[in-house]
C-alpha cells in the first residue's frame, strides 16, 4: 500500500482563522509552508507522494461563497434561515462559511447557548482573494519541498482537484456554449490564473509546480447561460446556471432552473 497524504482537506485552524482571517489573509502563506515542512520533516521518510490541498474549489465555494444568513427576523421574533441563491448547483457549508453572520455556539459547562457575528467582509471579492492565498500556499510549500526534501526524500508532490462535467442545456446556443467554458474556467480552472489574478513572480513560482496532478469527479450537469444573476461575487460571475436534469424551463422571470 502506497500512501497519498493531504495535508490540507478543509480543517484550517480557527485560531487562524479568528487571528487574521485565515485564507482571507497572505499571513496564511508563512504559517502553511511551516505546517508542511513539519510534515515534510517527521514523514517524508515513508510518505513519497503529497496533496497540498484536497479540492481548492470546494473549500473556496462552500466556505466563502454559499452560506447561511440568520440575519433576517420573521413576523414571530424569531431569526429564520434565509439562504442565499448559489448559481452553483448543490449547498453544503464548510468552515470558515464567511456568509455566516450568526454562529450559535452552545457551552457544554453551562449549558447555554450564545450568538458570535462574523459580518461579510466582502462576498464580491472573499473567493478570489482565498483562492489567490490559497495558491500561493500551495506554492510556497512546492517550493520548499523541492528546495529542502526532495532530493533525498525522493517524493512526489502535487494538488487533488475536482469537477463536473458540463454539458450545455441547449446544445444550439452559443450562449449556453460559453457558459460552458466559463463553468469549466470557475471550477476546473479556480486553482489557475483564469479568474485569479498573479504577479509575475508568483506566475513563475505556480509554472511547473505539479510533480502529478488527481483529479476527483462525481457527475455532469447542464449549463445554461443567466444573463442577469442575483447577487454578487464568484456565483453572479459565473453568468451560469446549473441543472441535473434536462427537463426543467430556464427562461423563467427569475432566470432560474
């Protein structure tokens, strides 16, 4: 048996996260690097090939772009969940779900619940900035495997990514053609320079950087093109709406599947 250790799938930690903001933050870059050479150090010696980070697009997604608002009162006083419209298909909330703007936490010692807010940075901008940390990181770490390990470690290292495959719901359309493109660009492509912008140095630094590259596939979707989406960020960017099934209308007044 041959193992692949990940060093990063999704468990940042919160102390990081609650003294810089985690991803949100390049300070994230000198803290990964360190976690990995630990690694690197205490087992290289048996461990030959290494995933920086499991699925960037997942952790991007799901933990800065797809989340939970409580903000919103209905008529009983109440706080009820208003979630906000993803024009990615699916909803599944991973740390640090930077849409929260109520965490309830519960204290076993005194059996009580309490409210923490985390408020929005900034949902046009949060995915694209944790993207951009999040390469670097991986970078970064490439870099210093290869510089300090590799030559007598032997070992590989790499970046696990994920995909569907998409298909456009009216195959006569160009428009629903180039969303297409766009879905493959925003979610294959998140972990490369097509939405995230680089200087040239960091460009150099992410140019070669794969010694093997996995590839995590689950399903096949239908895209079509949305011309005027809701909201703003990664989702609205995309002009992309996503169905799993054909039979569905997509000219709806709300531009939904």
């Amino acid at each position: 048996m041959t193992p692949f250790v990940t060093l990063f799938h999704w468990d940042l930690p919160n102390c990081l996260q609650l003294e810089y903001g985690g991803m949100l933050s390049d300070q994230i870059v000198n803290d990964f690097v360190e976690f990995a050479e630990l690694c690197f150090q205490e087992f290289g010696d048996r461990v030959k090939f290494w995933t920086t980070f499991n699925e960037p697009w997942s952790y991007i997604v799901h933990g800065y772009t797809v989340g939970d608002d409580f903000s919103k009162d209905d008529s009983t006083g109440n706080n009820s969940t208003v979630v906000q419209r993803s024009s990615q298909s699916g909803r599944m909330y991973l740390p640090p779900n930077r849409l929260s703007k109520r965490v309830r936490r519960f204290d076993s010692t005194t059996q009580t619940t309490s409210d923490t807010w985390f408020p929005v940075n900034d949902p046009a901008k949060d995915a694209y900035t944790a993207a951009r940390n999040l390469l670097l990181c991986y970078s970064a770490a490439v870099q210093s495997y290869r510089e300090n390990f590799q030559m007598y470690q032997n070992g590989k290292i790499g970046i696990v990514l994920n995909s569907s495959c998409h298909y456009p719901y009216d195959s006569t359309s160009q428009s629903d053609q180039d969303a297409v493109q766009r879905a493959f660009d925003f979610m294959l492509g998140c972990a490369g320079d097509n939405i995230v912008q680089f200087s040239d140095d960091e460009k150099q630094g992410l140019a070669g950087s794969i010694d093997w590259v996995g590839l995590n596939y689950y399903t096949a979707d239908f895209v079509a093109y949305e011309k005027n989406p809701p909201g703003v960020g990664y989702p609205a960017d995309q002009h992309c709406i996503y169905s799993y099934c054909f039979a569905m209308v997509v000219d709806s007044p709300t531009g939904t599947i």
